[in-house]
C-alpha cells in the first residue's frame, strides 16, 4: 500500500455543540461536492458521544436533501461485539441520529455482525474484512478508500478499538480483527487495522474535554502510535484534529488553522 500522508492540523471550535455543528457541516458540504463530481463516496464512522453529535447536526441540515443516497456507502472503523438493539453499539447510535432518517439502499450501510446473530467474534470479523474487500480500491487495497474516517479518541489516545500498547495496533496484514478483553467495556470487539484507517483520503479526529488534552498533545508531537494509537492516523490528503476549546488546551499554535 502506497502511503501519502498529509501534516496534521488542528481546527478549534468553542465548546462540543459548537463543534458538532461544524464538523457535521463541513461532512456534508463534502459530500455534495464528491457526489457532484459524479463519485461514489465511503465514509466511515465512529461511536462515542462526539460521533453521534456530529450525525445529530449533520441530520438538521437542509442540504441533506440535495444528496443523492444512492451514491453513498457507510462503514464502521470499529464496532462493540453486542446485540443488534443494544445502545452501546455504535451502528444503533448512528441509526438513531441520522441514518435511519435517509433515504438510502439497505446495502450501503456495511454494519458489523451483532452478537445475537449467530456468529461468534471471529467469524463477525473475517466477514466484515470480506465485505471491505468487495469495494477494494483502485490502488489494489482489499478495502475502500474512505473519503472521510472519522474517528474518535480515549483519554488513553486509543481510536477504533486500538488501544495502547495492545498487539492490535501493531498488525498489518489484515483489514479487521476482533479485540478481546478490551481496556475500555464492553470487551468484545470489531476493529479495522491501522492500514485501513489510513488510507483513507481524509482522517478526521473529532475530540473535546479536558480530560483529552494530554492525548491530543501526545498524538500532536509525535509519540509512538503503539503506545499513542492517535498519532498513527492518518489521511492521505488531510489528517484534521476537530477539537473544542478545552481539549485544545496543549496544541502549538503552529499547528491550528483557522478554516478548513
């Protein structure tokens, strides 16, 4: 896989829901600029609270109207190893805040096998690695090049369900793996490796509290991403850290722009 990274930069919203709305607006200004180049567009999507803010904003745009579904396919960097109904999984929190309100094809929402399936952990996560393979890139990938991946980051700087100092963030030669006895519950896991997230054509890291600011810093200077899992993502046009004011706290100035 051929890598062409991109210098991280950081944008700085006020507070989260200052954040979620410009995020969600810059997502689907992105979309409605690829679709209308005639492009099919895969994005992939990430759990927690800031991920499904985001997709909460970008579901009271008026321009999702304007988007033509049948063009765009939605992944998950990782998933939690639960039932299909449980809140903790992150294809019902996306459901809930926007994906259920569009009119898209049931096949172009490639969600992780659920616990309650019939499938056990393993298999759950050779099928989803077959499933990318379906859609491998132009550049020979056995996955899609995602327009955007987004992706949250723990307090530990871990992103999809890579953890610090964990043998997952060290495998290369697979696109998925399951995660067991994860540091952060529930402890079974779906995750997408490290070459997958970056070859995405943009990296987006959507972060905000205090309480990452020692993560954000970390990722921002360079630390070992086997330790520091945040700064080995990403993109390879653009790798962007959305960020409010108070995960900003220990950002160089250099590194924050004003507009993107």
């Amino acid at each position: 896989m051929a890598e062409f990274w991109s210098e991280k930069r950081v944008v700085i919203r006020p507070d989260p829901a200052d954040l979620a709305e410009s995020v969600a607006a810059r997502f689907v200004s992105r979309l409605g600029k690829q679709i209308a180049q005639g492009l099919d567009v895969h994005v992939s999507l990430t759990g927690g609270s800031m991920g499904s803010a985001v997709l909460a904003a970008a579901a009271r745009s008026p321009k999702l109207a304007n988007i033509d579904w049948t063009r765009v396919h939605f992944w998950w960097s990782d998933e939690r190893f639960v039932p299909r109904d449980d809140p903790d999984r992150n294809e019902k929190q996306a459901r809930d805040a926007l994906l259920d309100q569009l009119d898209i094809p049931a096949g172009n929402i490639h969600a992780i096998a659920a616990s309650d399936e019939g499938v056990e952990l393993d298999a759950a996560a050779d099928a989803y690695a077959a499933e990318l393979a379906r859609y491998g890139s132009a550049d020979g990938d056995a996955w899609p090049s995602f327009d955007i991946c987004f992706l949250g980051v723990g307090p530990d700087a871990h992103i999809a369900s890579l953890f610090p100092d964990r043998g997952e963030i060290r495998v290369t030669d697979k696109a998925t793996l399951p995660v067991r006895d994860s540091p952060k519950p529930p402890p079974l896991r779906v995750t997408m490796t490290r070459p997958v997230i970056n070859s995405s054509q943009r990296v987006w890291l959507v972060m905000s509290g205090a309480d990452k600011a020692s993560a954000l810093g970390l990722a921002l200077a360079g630390a070992s991403y086997h330790s520091v899992p945040a700064a080995g993502a990403k993109g390879r046009r653009r790798t962007i850290f959305f960020v409010d004011d108070a995960a900003a706290a220990q950002v160089p100035q250099e590194l924050i722009t004003g507009d993107y």
